[in-house]
C-alpha cells in the first residue's frame, strides 16, 4: 500500500475538488465561518479546480503544478504548486483527505513539492500560508523544517480575513534536500 505521487491534470479536477472540500470542511470547522463550508464548497471549489487545470500560463517558469497522491488508485491526497518568477513558488494547496492524515501522505506530499521545486524552480524557495488556527497543519509544517516568516491577516473566500502565517523553506536547504 504504497503512496504514488504522480503529476495531476484537468481529469483530476472533480477528484481534487471533491477531497479540497471535504479537506477544508474537517480541518476549518470550528475556525471558517460555517457558511463558508457550505453546502456550495464542493461546487465552488469543482468550478475553481477545473479553471484552474484548464488554462495556459504560457510556460514552465509560471505554470502551477498539480501533485496528486494516490494509494492503490485512489486519489489520497493532493499539492498545488504555484510559481511567481520572483525566487518563490507558492505551495497553494496541500491535502489530504480526511481519515487518512497521520499516516505520511502529507509528508510524501510535501517531499515531493520540495524535491519539484528545486529540481524545477532552482534558487527559488518554497512557502506557503496557514491559518494560525489551524494547529494541526502548523505543527506539520514546523516539524517538517520550515521556518515562519510573516504574520498576516488572510482573505478566505466569502471576504473573511482571519490570521495566518506564511511559512518557507529557503532554496538552499531545498537543494541541500534534493541532493539526499
């Protein structure tokens, strides 16, 4: 029962969009303003992924990057990777999905947008942002070595600001990382 990581594409829009939603509503309950996980997340979340994995960014330096991890064929969890062309790429999304976390995917997940970040985006480091409440996804990410870097009020969607960290792995230890 190995987990796969294999690059995603439009095909994988519902599947992601799917475990995106049911993601967001077990880990932000209690933190998102319940309408925001709604009965209108799935179908927003189905509308933004299939946008999102349909249109060119006109090449390799500015494409997002698709991650999916898969377990027997099933789609377990997932990391989206965006590239600025400003030294950083952001790590968008990283799920997975529910009853499945603690047991390595998110790890195998995270390896992997390391390892593609600096095999593809070399010199540039690798960030992303968390809610500050959400305990669990903090923990993580500091015990997998990122440092924080900024504190900041972020926009969900429906125009709820609530606070966040911004958290990076610097270029240098991603290419110290790759090369193990």
């Amino acid at each position: 029962m190995s987990i796969v990581i294999r690059p995603g594409g439009p095909q994988d829009a519902e599947v992601v969009a799917e475990l995106h939603a049911a993601s967001w509503r077990t880990a932000y309950a209690g933190i998102v303003p319940a309408e925001a996980l709604g009965d209108g997340l799935a179908a927003e979340r189905r509308e933004i992924w299939e946008l999102r994995l349909a249109v060119d960014y006109g090449g390799p330096e500015t494409t997002p990057e698709l991650l999916i991890a898969e377990r027997d064929g099933d789609v377990v969890g997932f990391a989206y990777l965006v590239p600025y062309g400003d030294g950083r790429v952001l790590l968008d999304n990283l799920h997975v999905r529910p009853g499945l976390t603690g047991g390595g995917i998110g790890r195998e997940l995270l390896a992997a947008a390391r390892a593609h970040t600096a095999d593809r985006h070399p010199g540039t480091d690798l960030y992303l942002e968390v809610l500050q409440a959400n305990t669990r996804a903090v923990a993580f990410y500091e015990r997998e070595g990122a440092h924080r870097t900024a504190e900041r009020q972020g926009v969900f969607p429906g125009g709820h600001t609530l606070p966040e960290y911004e958290y990076t792995w610097p270029a240098s230890e991603l290419a110290r990382q790759s090369r193990s």
